[in-house]
C-alpha cells in the first residue's frame, strides 16, 4: 500500500486543521462562546450541524488515498513492488467495496435483471432474447421471490448491528454532555439516524444495487456519495481562496481611502459587471487548454483531475470577491471613524497594528457569515457548471457529472429516474443543513438582527 | 441630475476598458492568432500561408498589446488589442469566427431571450411579494416559521431539478405543452409557459424570503406603530405602509436586473430550445468562439453599468428625499 496525497486532501485537511485551531485559541473569548451557544441553543441548529459534520467526516475520509499494492504472479523473478493504477480511499474500504461490483449497464434499485435485454443462453444452451441476470445482486437467492423476505432480514439484522453502532458512538457522549444546556439529544438522534443508515447501505450494498446501477453499471448509490467530497471541498477551498483576497482589499480600501480606494473599487466594478458564468466559463477553458498542452505534469489520472479541480476551486474564489469586498470596505470605513481608532491613531499606533488589533476583529462576523452562506451557493454552482461543460472533470464523481450525464434519461420508457433522485437527494441534504445553519449563525452573529431582538 | 448621468456614463468607459482588457488578456495567455488561425481553418495541417492570410484577413497580422515597431501613439493603438476594442465601442462586434455577422446574430437572439425573461421577471415578483406579504400579516405565528423552513428547503433545491423535473411533469406525463422548442408565429405562448412557470417556481423560496425580511424589516419601525395605535386595519398597514417604504430596497435589488434580462438564461434557454442569447453563449462557450464570448461580456457589462443608473435614477422616483448630484 502506498498512501498519496492529492493536492486537494492537503488543502482539505489544512482546512480543518486551521479551523480547529481557530476555535481553540477563541474558546474563552465569552462573546463567541455567547454567540455560538446561541446557534446550538435551537434544535434545528444542532441537527444541522450534525449532517453538515457528517459530509465533513465522509469527504475527509474519502481524502485519505492509497494505491493498493498488487501481487506479483509466481512466474515474475523480481522483488519489485508494484501498485494499482487505480487510486482508493479510507471511504472506498468503510464502505465494502461497493464501488467495485460494476454491472453492464442500467439496472432498476434493488433488481435482480438488468434493465434491457441481451442475447443470453437459456438453461439448455439455446440463444434467446431475455433480461440477463446482474452479477452482483441476489446471487446468494434460491428464487427470485424471496427477494423481500431476504430484505427484510437483512434489514432488521443490519438495524441491530446499526444500534450497536449508536451505542458506542453515543454513550460517550452523553455521560461527557448530560448536564449541558444545549439540547444535544437533537444531535443524538440525528447521529443514530445516520448512524442507522449508514449500517444498513453498507451491508444491503452487498447483496443489491440500492439506487440501481447507471449508464456504465457503475453503483448510483455510491457515486453519489463519492458527490460528497468534491461538493463539501468545492464549497470549502473556493471561499478560502477568495477570503484572503476580499479582506485585505476591502480592508485596505475602506481604511486607506483615498487612492487606494479607488483602485479597489475600479477592480470589484470591473470584475462584477462581468456576467459571472462567462468569466468562470472562459478561465475554466483557459486551464483546461493549458493542461492539454502539458500532459506529463500529472502521474496519475486522478492528479489531473485534481489539478483541474483546484484549478475550479481557484477560479471561483477569484471571481467572486466583490461582493464580500463591498461589505467589508464599507464596515472598515464606518469602524475607522469610530473613536477608538481615532484614539488609537492620536496614540501613534501603526496602521498595520491598528488594522490587526481593532479593524479586523471586528469584520470577522461578515467573514462567518459569507464563508457559511456561500458554502451552500457554490455546491449548487457545481452542478450548473458541470451541466454547462466547465465543471469538475468528468472521471471525479460529481453530483453535477451525474445530472449532466442522466438528464437525457427521463425520456426513456420506462423512466430511469434513480440516478437524478440520488444527485438531487444527497445535494438538497447537504444544501439544506447548511442553508439552514447559516440562517441561525447569520441571526446570532450580525448585530443588526441581534440588536433587533434585544429590542424585541 | 443630467450632469449626474453624463458622468456616470463616462465613469463606464474606464470599467469597460478593463473588461476588454481581461477578456483579452485571459484568451491570449493560452491561445495565440496562429492557433485560432490553425483551429478555424479546421485541418490539422495548414501552410504558414494560409495562417498569415486568416491572420490578414481577419485583423489578427498585428502585435497584442504593444506595438514597438510603430511611432508614438501608434504604439499602442496600431494594436489588435485597440483595433478590437475601438470596434466594441461603436457596437460593431464584427463577424464571428465561424463568419456570421454577431450584430445581426445578437439582434435578432434578443428577442426571445426578452420573451422568457421579461414574463419571468415581473411574474416572479408579483408572487414573490404577494406571498411574502401573507407571510408578514402573520407574522411570529408558527405558520411564518413554517413557510421560512419551507422558503429555505425550496432554495436548497438545484435549479437542474426545477428545469428537469418541470419537463419531466408538465410536458411529458401530462402532456400539456412541448418539451421544447420556439415558434415564431402562432401559438408562441405554448412555447413559453413551461419555461416561465420553471423560472418563476425556482425563484420562489429565495425572493419571497429576501422580500419577507424586507417588510419585517419596515414593520418593526416606529410609524408602523403609531400607524395602528390610530386604528388603521392590518392590510392597510402592509399596502399603504410598509409596501411603499419597503420600495427603496426592494428597487436596490431588482432594477439593477432588468437590461440584464436581454441577455437571458443560460440554463432555461439551453434546456428548452429557446434560440436566445443565452444559448447563443452556451454555444460560443462550447465550441471556444472568442468573437461571440468578447461581444457577450461587453454587451452584458454594459447593460449592468446601465442598470446601476438606472437603480441611482429610480431612487429618485421612490424616494423624494434623493437628489442625485
């Protein structure tokens, strides 16, 4: 086995890392703790939060990638290593391998029979025109009739196995939070949930093709949660490159004034009259030209596709500053009137300390809100931009790849309706839970609507 | 106020230098006229010749941005750069590289673009403040937290969904319109009801709950209070007071669309067949026509400068108190 590290896994992990951090070194500050223990104080909020950390935790371990070793065959003298061209994830072993058992093409969830007819041989070896059987659905079945029976088994010993989870996941927690004000019971029951679910796809996904299998009899079920890391990392890396950016301009523009000011301005001008989708679309074919020119950056298939994926990530964090550098210009031009920094001024305290110690701490709610509001933004943008071509690259499961690659389908008779559902499932889950949160972070932490309540 | 737009409309001309400027720089890191040349004459081996005659014929024989062997100004206009942008500025976008004319080809595009754009523009307002505003009278009731959650949950649906399962209900399993397709002459409206209805549904959750807290916003102030401490009736409170008051928000975010309904939807468009600018984009983004891409990011910077004016000029409609100097 030989791990590699794809530059987005770094980033990802970074990510966290950093944020983790973050949260550390604030964990005595009372006003964030005030404000964040008024987002977790709602039900709604704690839920929310538990799906969102469970897609984190999916496209974390889908981050951490190996190349199995292959064996030599007896016949080869040489001690060398070689390894599978093909790279794995921690993800790919949780879930039993469910990526690798391809049918031919189409098959409906839960069938036994492909879903159209092939030339197959008959019990005595005659040709006829019938559903071939799927290689990897019921095959342990005496009949095709004791399909539900077989099921519902499974299903109930999957739940108990499911249970058993919950309780060493839970329990912990609960003898560590139980005199805690907040209502982590929500959080609970949103983790068996889960929990529960998770259990029993792993261990149906043995015996059937839950969501049917796609065009190239590729899993549906398991390439939509393959969507979740590249929709979670999407939504992550692309607002933190378009942090750094946003702040310093804004910060810069709104403090300096002046000169600086109006360059600032000129540029989020420029860049937002641009209809946004054109400049995406023609960065996007830029890079892609650029690496057809240079095929032998990438060692791997999967590197260009990753390459090609940071590449998205960079573009639209660059094009979507100006708005996040329109509200922090002008909160920094309403902060540098106000007396402390006068003070600080008359004081002779540098502009970069000034900036640092009383400017920036008090822009860094318009930076929890935009990160958290725009997060939900850019998973629903994927799909749009794989839809128009400019996508994530076709061979990264994406749940725009799948749209783009199933829209055709509903056409047919009978509809294929079950790769559409499982993109859209799992995309509105995630969007939702974080549409949701950021609504609750967005009341808790901008003193607009907090100064409204306190009126209220 | 007349002096006002003068200088604004100047203001522009600096922004739409810099868009040029960046559309020009970000084609021609990668692609140089020799590959446009080489790739629009089509084989994969083409004569120098043939390549300088395109380039000749064209306008593409020139340096991109600096010109060293001209004198003087020359420097920098005798440039493709200046040659093309100059063109933009009277609005001669010149031929496409596939050799249509994009002035004809974007003239006569506009107009079904308008005629999916414009009905889902001001139906979607209508319902999305009819029904923010049934949401205001009740107010901190259980029924508004509940159409919140239900605003959100419609946000959080991808607009793909709407299209394709909008499609998928109206035309194929009740079969009450085509899939799609336009028609200039007879029934058009069959052509542009599933569409519209798609555009107005799909923007539902994010309007009506954008339009909400705008009301909340205006009823939580002082004058509504007095106003029903006098004794006024609830609706005439929402119509007669918090509507009109909400109105200089509300212009802040809608105005600024309205020119940029000419350029249409790209993925409306594109699903349903519609021949407008927005499939027109689509098209030149898909097989890299640089002409078209250059001549929609003017055009479409150009109608968002004018909508920034006209959402400065309607403030002054809405608001007496403005005065634009």
């Amino acid at each position: 086995m030989k791990p590699v590290l794809l530059w987005s896994d770094a980033l990802i992990f970074l990510l966290v890392i950093s944020l983790a951090l973050f949260f550390w070194r604030l964990r005595h500050d009372p006003q964030t703790r005030e404000r964040w223990a008024e987002v977790f104080s709602s039900r709604l909020g704690m839920v929310a939060f538990t799906i969102i950390a469970a897609y984190i935790l999916v496209a974390l371990l889908d981050s951490l990638h190996f190349r199995r070793a292959l064996e030599n065959p007896e016949s080869l003298a040489t001690q060398e290593v070689f390894y599978d061209n093909k790279v794995s994830s921690v993800f790919d072993v949780l879930t039993g391998g469910m990526g690798d058992r391809f049918e031919r093409t189409y098959s409906a969830p839960f069938a036994l029979l492909s879903f159209e007819k092939e030339n197959i041989k008959d019990a005595s070896g005659r040709d006829i025109r019938d559903f071939p059987p799927l290689r990897h659905a019921g095959q342990h079945l005496a009949h095709p009739d004791e399909r539900t029976a077989d099921i519902l088994v499974k299903s109930v010993s999957a739940l108990l196995w499911g249970l058993l989870l919950c309780a060493l996941v839970i329990t912990p927690q609960w003898l560590l939070l139980r005199g805690s004000a907040l209502p982590w019971a929500a959080s609970w029951l949103t983790q068996g949930v889960i929990l529960c679910a998770g259990a029993w796809t792993v261990s149906i996904s043995h015996h059937y093709h839950i969501l049917g299998t796609d065009q190239g009899g590729a899993d549906v079920l398991y390439q939509s949660l393959k969507g979740i890391r590249t929709g979670v990392l999407l939504g992550t890396l692309a607002t933190l490159v378009m942090l750094p950016i946003a702040v310093t301009l804004g910060v810069m523009a709104g403090y300096f004034k002046g000169w600086v000011d109006d360059v600032v301005q000129y540029l989020y001008t420029t860049l937002s009259s641009i209809p946004g989708i054109l400049l995406i679309a023609a960065s996007v074919l830029l890079f892609q030209v650029y690496i057809d020119l240079n095929p032998d950056f990438f060692a791997v298939g999967m590197e260009k596709a990753d390459a090609k994926f940071i590449a998205l990530c960079f573009i639209l964090g660059v094009t979507s500053w100006s708005t996040l550098c329109r509200l922090i210009r002008a909160e920094t031009l309403k902060i540098s009137q106000l007396g402390y920094v006068q003070a600080a001024h008359a004081f002779g305290v540098s502009h970069s300390r000034i900036l640092g110690r009383h400017v920036l701490p008090n822009v860094v709610h318009i930076i929890l809100i935009t990160f958290v509001l725009d997060f939900s933004a850019l998973v629903l943008a994927e799909a749009v931009l794989s839809y128009i071509g400019v996508g994530v690259d076709p061979s990264m499961g994406s749940w725009g790849n799948m749209i783009n690659g199933a829209r055709s389908e509903l056409s047919r008779e009978p509809t294929i309706w079950w790769t559409l559902t499982g993109a859209f499932f799992f995309m509105f889950i995630l969007v939702l839970a974080a549409n949701l949160f950021s609504d609750l972070v967005r009341d808790a932490f901008d003193p607009r609507t907090s100064l409204r309540r306190a009126e209220a | 106020m007349f002096a006002y737009i003068v200088r604004r409309l100047l203001y522009a001309i600096p922004i739409l230098i810099g868009v040029n400027l960046l559309t020009f720089t970000l084609f021609f890191v990668v692609n140089s006229p020799d590959d446009m040349a080489a790739s629009q004459l089509g084989d994969k081996y083409v004569t120098p010749e043939a390549i300088a005659n395109w380039k000749q014929k064209n306008g593409y024989d020139k340096p991109l941005f600096l010109n060293s062997q001209a004198a003087g100004v020359g420097q920098v206009t005798d440039t493709i750069f200046f040659d093309k942008s100059v063109r933009l500025f009277a609005f001669d976008f010149g031929r496409s590289e596939s050799g249509r004319d994009i002035t004809t080809d974007v003239a006569t595009r506009m107009w079904p673009s308008l005629a999916v754009a414009l009905p889902t523009f001001l139906v979607g307002i209508g319902v999305n403040i009819c029904v923010a505003l049934m949401v205001v009278m009740f107010r901190g009731t259980r029924l508004d937290r509940g159409a919140v959650f239900v605003f959100v949950a419609l946000m959080s649906i991808s607009y793909l969904f709407y299209i394709i399962g909008g499609q998928f209900l109206v035309a194929k399993t009740w079969r009450l319109v085509p899939i799609s397709g336009f028609h200039t002459e007879g029934q058009v409206w069959k052509f542009l009801v599933l569409p519209v209805l798609v555009g107005v549904v799909a923007g539902i959750g994010a309007g009506a709950r954008w339009y909400r807290t705008l009301f909340l916003e205006e009823a939580n102030q002082d004058y509504v209070r007095t106003a029903r401490a006098k004794g006024c009736s609830e609706l005439s409170i929402l119509f007669r007071h918090i509507l009109p008051n909400a109105l200089i928000p509300i212009l802040t975010g809608v105005v600024v669309l309205i020119p940029s309904l000419f350029m249409g939807s790209l993925l409306i468009e594109s699903f349903f067949g519609i021949p407008g600018l927005g499939s027109y984009m689509l098209d030149a983004i898909n097989s890299q026509d640089f002409a078209i891409v250059r001549s929609m990011v003017f055009i479409g910077s150009i109608l968002y400068i004018v909508g920034l004016l006209l959402t400065d000029i309607s403030y002054t409609w809405a608001d007496p108190r403005v005065r634009l100097s």
